[in-house]
C-alpha cells in the first residue's frame, strides 16, 4: 500500500475497529486511525479505477468522503454516539492530512 503499510498504527487500528463486537468501547484515536486507513486504501483503489483527481484539493476531498463513509458504517454497527464521531472525524481528518501532506496525495 502507498501510504499505510499493512502493519502501520492505522492499519491495525482498522483491523481492531472491524473486529471488535457490537457497541465496543472504541477510543476515538483508534477509530481515527481506522478510518484514515480506510479512506486510503478506498482512495488507492479509486485511483487505480479511475486515475489520478485532477487537483490536490479534490484529492482531499474524495479521501475525506471515504473517511466518512468508514465512520458512518461504524456509528451505526458498533453503537457509538454523535460525540464519539466527531471525535473520531477529527482524529481521521488529522491522519489524512500528516499523511497527504507528506505524500502530495
């Protein structure tokens, strides 16, 4: 993978985030890194199928909606509260960007 190598902090993260039980106390870091994890891998593959975004501002847009999307699933199978999403959409969001900053997407 191009930006989370398959044992990073963020891929384990997601791999504790997708395994964990129903309504699992998840700490919004874990679900940060998760979900930033998530949204790369989902933003590699859409590059693969589709090619490069034409600017780096619709880089980051396409990578934040795949975030998101990770988050919305997990609100709702793991049981998790408004609160705990916007925290988690925070930690992503600061994930992302270390890591698109440095890679220039």
């Amino acid at each position: 993978m191009g930006w989370f190598s398959e044992d990073s902090d963020q891929a384990q993260a997601y791999d504790q985030v997708n395994n964990a039980p129903h309504k699992a106390e998840l700490s919004h870091e874990l679900l940060g890194g998760a979900a930033s994890y998530a949204a790369m891998k989902a933003y590699e593959k859409h590059c693969a199928d589709n090619g490069k975004p034409d600017s780096h501002a619709e880089a980051k847009e396409l990578i934040a909606g795949f975030a998101g999307a990770f988050l919305d699933r997990m609100v709702e199978t793991k049981g998790l509260d408004y609160v705990d999403k916007k925290k988690a959409e925070r930690a992503a969001k600061q994930h992302v960007d270390e890591i698109v900053v440095e890679d220039n997407y």
